[in-house]
C-alpha cells in the first residue's frame, strides 16, 4: 500500500481532470500508457496481466478497475504467497513507468480506529455504514502536521476507506443540462446530498435524481431513491413521440447491419481455415455480384462435417443465389468447363454417402460406426460385428417318410 500513499495526489489529479466533475468521461488529458506497466512488479505483486487487460481503459484515466480481481502476492521478496482480491489502479513512477497499485478487499472498514491521524465522529461512521459517504467534509492529516479537508468514502467493491481531497474535485454549477439552485450546490459542495432536477438523461428523457460526491470513484454518485418516477411522465411521452420517426430509422439500418452480418461466408469450415486469398475473393463477390465470376471452388481436407466427428474432404463453393455454401466430390469449376463427366474423387466418397447420406454400402452394410477418411472395406473388428449381426439359418427337419437323401447303410439281421 505505500505505493498508493506516493502517489494519491498525482492520481487524484489526472482522474479529476478527466472526470470534470460532472459525472460523464471527458478526455481532456492525454491518459497513461499501459504499455509502460512495470511487468516484473505485476509478477511480484501476484497479478495476472490478463486479468488486468478488460480494465485498463478505465484504469488508463486514472479509475480503479471495475470488478474485483484476483491476487497472490509476496508477503516479502522471494517469500510466500497470500491469495485475495481487490482492485486495482496505475500510479506512474519518477522514472516514467506505470505500477499496478493494489486496493485489497476487506470483508468490511474498521470505523473505530484513526483514518489518516483522526478519530472519524460518530455520525460519518453511521452515514459510512448506511451510504458508504460520510455526509460532510472531514479534515484528515494527509502529511504530519497538516491536515487538509477531505471527502470520504466506502469502496463498495472493496470495502476500504478512501479519501479524496476537496480541492481536487471541481465542482460546476451546471450539470446535466441543468443548472443547480445555491442550496443544492451547497450541499453537494458539502458533502451531502443535493437533489438535481428536471435533468437530462442520455437517451434524452426528463428526470430527477440525488447526487453526491463519491471518493471511492472520484466521481458524483446518482441514487433515486424516494422520487416520483412518473413526474415527467407526460413530457417524456411527448419527446418519445417526437423520437420514434429517429428511432424507426435507426432501428433499420440496425436491421440492415445485422443483416449484413449474417453472412453465410466464414473464415472457417468444419474445423478446417479457408485460405485468405480464397476467403477474400468470397467475400468480395458477396458484397459485389459483378466479381462472382472471379469466384472458383476450393478442395477442403479433413472436414468435420459428417455429425460423427469424421474429418471428410469435398469440393466447396458459395451459392450466393441460395446463401448458403455447397459441398462436391469434383471440382464444379472444372465439369462446368469441359462439359465432360469427370471420374469423382474416392478418397472420401463412400465415407460421406455412408455417414452423411445415409446410403447403405453392401461391403460396410451393419457396420454402425462412423468411416474413416478413404475407408472402402470394414475393419476386422467391424467384419467380426458384421458376422456377429447376421442371422443364423436354421434347418427344417424332413417331412414324415421323406428320404433324407443319406443311404442306409445299416444291415437286416435275419
């Protein structure tokens, strides 16, 4: 945690610079560079990169991650190993480089023990367990000997105390498209809640809300509840009525884009890549139909296609009429050409009329598992199956006085 106590000014400046106080992302600053995070430092701290990785844009401007992750640091160097879980920030280093600095989970904030040299009164420990705020400003000793007026707050992912200084956090007189009445603003600037009215949400709707600084996020915090809900019922209707001609017409050229997505051409078939310079001239021809010409078959091998998980080798060519791909034993482009019947490929022919079409093949016929690649002939073990299954033929006895056929050989004793 030391490195956090270096570094929490310079941290807190770059994340209010981009927060602007308003609650919205305003890219005034240039953000970090995560390429310059000190790799062998994530190592020790026990953090894996790719667990970092979904956060870093939030990271990069100075926020904490969103979600907790997962840890194992060294209790000293080269030592053992505790797995928890936390979040996570950058602080930058006099040297240029980035730290990962870990903000550790606690199953919940001792209150009753001093927070950066003071003693917290007992109504911030209520409002902190309650709103995770505390509801007005707190002077703390940031540095011995002088202390500095603070906003705090409960981390609600991590459930530690942070603190933001008050002067680092800009407070505008106008938000949300509207502007805040000298009592609000007050006590918003306070601490506390201020209740914001008649503001604009992002999709453009009238609503009410309460705001208050939050120090976990550096950032202003929405809550509801208690409001009416419905108290601009009526003019969000009309702005929704006069939206829907807007809404409809993007609603389609979502549809169109979607549309244009579902596309039957892929990069991959039954498990096996088609070649790029193949794929390419696919799926030029399905957005231009006057390069359809250009489009030729290409021979797979090793296809997983036959629903047995037997690879299977075939021809294969867009049908841009019927969208969809169409499967050969021969080249289609080389019959079409010399109007001849060309000797079809065997390698996998009989395999794919047995386990894809359902045929029945006298030589495999009551061999239930699926062929092989190029396998004409059952296996032993399946010929041994094939004889196993065949019915036995039972004899008739003769007929009553019917000659067996046999001579009797026996001698009459006189």
């Amino acid at each position: 945690m030391q490195d956090k106590g270096q570094t929490q000014g310079k941290t807190d400046d770059k994340a209010q610079e981009q927060s602007g106080g308003n609650g919205e992302t305003t890219q005034t600053v240039q953000p970090y560079d995560t390429s310059k995070i000190d790799r062998a430092d994530l190592e020790r701290k026990g953090i894996k990169w790719e667990s970092i990785e979904p956060h870093l844009r939030a990271m990069s401007y100075g926020h904490k991650s969103n979600k907790l992750i997962e840890m194992n640091p060294e209790m000293e160097p080269g030592g053992i190993r505790v797995p928890t879980k936390g979040r996570v920030s950058l602080a930058e280093q006099p040297d240029g480089s980035l730290r990962v600095v870990p903000h550790y989970w606690q199953e919940k904030p001792n209150l009753n023990v001093p927070f950066h040299g003071v003693m917290l009164p007992e109504d911030v420990k209520t409002n902190i367990e309650n709103t995770r705020h505390a509801g007005k400003i707190v002077d703390l000793e940031l540095t011995p000997g002088k202390k500095e007026a603070c906003y705090i707050s409960r981390d609600e992912l991590t459930n530690t105390l942070e603190y933001m200084r008050v002067a680092d956090f800009p407070h505008k007189k106008d938000m949300k498209g509207t502007t805040l009445s000298d009592g609000t603003e007050m006590n918003i600037a306070g601490g506390s809640k201020g209740l914001l009215e008649k503001f604009v949400t992002r999709a453009g709707y009238y609503r009410d809300g309460y705001i208050q600084v939050d120090a976990a996020n550096r950032n202003y915090e929405f809550s509801y509840d208690g409001l009416d809900r419905n108290r601009y019922a009526q003019e969000n209707k009309e702005i929704y009525r006069q939206n829907l001609p807007e809404k409809k017409g993007e609603q389609k050229e979502a549809s169109q884009e979607k549309k244009q997505l579902d596309t039957f051409i892929h990069k991959s078939m039954g498990g096996v890549a088609v070649p790029k310079d193949v794929y390419d001239v696919w799926k030029a021809a399905e957005v231009d139909p006057s390069k359809r010409a250009e489009v030729k078959a290409v021979y797979m091998k090793d296809m997983k296609l036959d629903g047995k998980g037997q690879p299977v080798s075939l021809w294969v060519k867009p049908n841009y009429e019927l969208g969809k791909q169409q499967f050969f034993k021969w080249n289609p482009d080389y019959v079409r050409k010399t109007a001849t019947k060309v000797k079809p490929t065997v390698e996998s022919e009989k395999q794919h009329a047995v386990n894809t079409e359902g045929k029945t093949v006298e030589a495999t016929k009551k061999v239930k598992e699926p062929l092989k690649p190029g396998q004409q002939q059952p296996t032993e073990t399946q010929k041994k199956k094939q004889d196993e299954n065949k019915p036995q033929v039972r004899q008739r006895p003769p007929a009553k006085g019917q000659s067996t056929g046999k001579k009797n050989t026996s001698r009459k004793v006189s």
